[in-house]
C-alpha cells in the first residue's frame, strides 16, 4: 500500500528541522522502496546493498557524517543475529553477539567523530532464537490474542549521546512501540508535533500502550471494538 506524502515519521519531522536523512538498508531494495516508500516517509537519501556492495554498514554511516554541513539523521539496520540458534550452536551465537558487539564499537567512534547534531537509530530485523527463546516467551499458550499481540509490539532500547545525558528511562528497558516517536523527539529536545503530544498525554489516562489492535489502560487489555479503544482512535483521527 501507498504511504502519503504527509505521513508523519522521524524523517518528516526532522526535515522541518534542517536535517539531511538517510536510510540505510544491507539489502536488496525495489524501485519502490527507493522512489516511493521511503521517500514519502520524508527521507532524502537510501542506500540499499547495491549503493555499497561489500561495504560494512559503519563504513556507509561514516561516510554520511563526514559529507555535507546540515545535521544528520540516519536510520539503518544492523544484521549480525539473523539466524535460529539452537543449544549445540551456542558458539556460533556468540561469535555472531562478539562481531555484532565490534560492529556497534565501531559506529560508536564513528558517531563520537561528527561534530554537528546526528540522531542515529539502529535496528535489528529479528530476534534471535536461543533455545526457548524470547520470541516463544512472547507468544506464550497461557497469553490472549491481545497479550500477545501487545507483548510482540514492545522493544528493548539503548540511547547514547557524546554529552553522556542520563536517559529519561532505564537503559534497556522493554518500551511499547507507540512511545518510540515521543521517547527520541524528547530526549533530542526537538519540538514534537501535536500528535506526539496527544501521544504523550495518553500516560495521564494510564494507557501504558496502544497498537492497531489494542490498547493497555489501567493494566487491562481492550481490542479494537471497545469503547475504550475506540475514543482514542477518535481523537487520534481529529488530530
């Protein structure tokens, strides 16, 4: 489906804000995704696997903060831990975890090199599988559609910056996707639109979480076809 040119994302935001963004991609992308998709969620610049070939991704990152004088934004996924690791593998997981661990060192000195405003997220496309595993944890039998679905929307993350700002959160804590937008545009002291703080303000109603198909208040779990869901999706709307 078509994303629309006022879609709001990071890299719209960040473009009112004089920001240069770029994503980069270690993969094959379509013509879509280079001429549409990403540019309609306010990106100036992709680079998939076929703009850098054999480069490391760090390298590419490295390359955009040296080029150019605005501040930068760059979004990108770090492979590393793609595979299911099973117990007689465990060896490979953590020679895998160590390479992954350089990669991240690397981009560290490579951010702490820029000397003008950088905003740098860094994902992964998946979980790894360790025995068990996280992902089976999340879609435990004894959880409801709902818990699960909920439980699949939540992330670990990490924030760093050169000035060594306390973050406004336990590092690594588990956070709901939906507070993603709010958590980064705060902690940059960048001016959120009203979305976000309609986004925010939810808290005071003590909805710790809202996804397309639930929503967490007061603790309880609501689907999409309850009263509760359904005024907030209402004033989302308006706004």
């Amino acid at each position: 489906s078509m994303i629309a040119p006022d879609t709001i994302s990071l890299a719209s935001i960040l473009s009112g804000q004089g920001y240069d963004r770029s994503a980069v991609i270690p993969e094959s992308g379509t013509r879509d995704q280079q001429q549409l998709f990403f540019p309609s969620l306010g990106f100036s610049e992709t680079f998939f696997q076929e703009d850098f070939e054999d480069r490391e991704l760090t390298a590419v990152i490295g390359n955009i903060l040296e080029e150019g004088e605005k501040p930068d934004f760059i979004y990108a996924r770090l492979t590393g831990l793609e595979g299911d690791y099973s117990t007689r593998a465990l060896g490979s997981y953590y020679q895998d975890l160590r390479a992954l661990d350089q990669k991240i060192l690397a981009l560290k000195e490579k951010i702490s090199g820029t000397l003008r405003p950088s905003i740098i997220v860094v994902y992964s496309g998946s979980i790894p599988a360790l025995e068990e595993g996280l992902l089976t944890e999340k879609l435990a039998s004894g959880r409801s559609g709902l818990e699960k679905e909920q439980a699949l929307q939540q992330g670990r993350m990490i924030l760093w910056n050169n000035f060594n700002r306390k973050a406004p959160y336990p590092q690594g804590e588990e956070t709901d996707l939906f507070q993603l937008g709010e958590i980064l545009l705060t902690y940059g002291n960048i001016e959120m639109p009203r979305y976000f703080y309609y986004m925010a303000s939810l808290k005071d109603e003590k909805i710790s979480a809202f996804g397309t198909g639930y929503l967490k208040k007061g603790g309880i779990l609501f689907g999409v076809n309850t009263p509760e869901y359904l005024d907030v999706e209402r004033e989302l709307v308006m706004i």
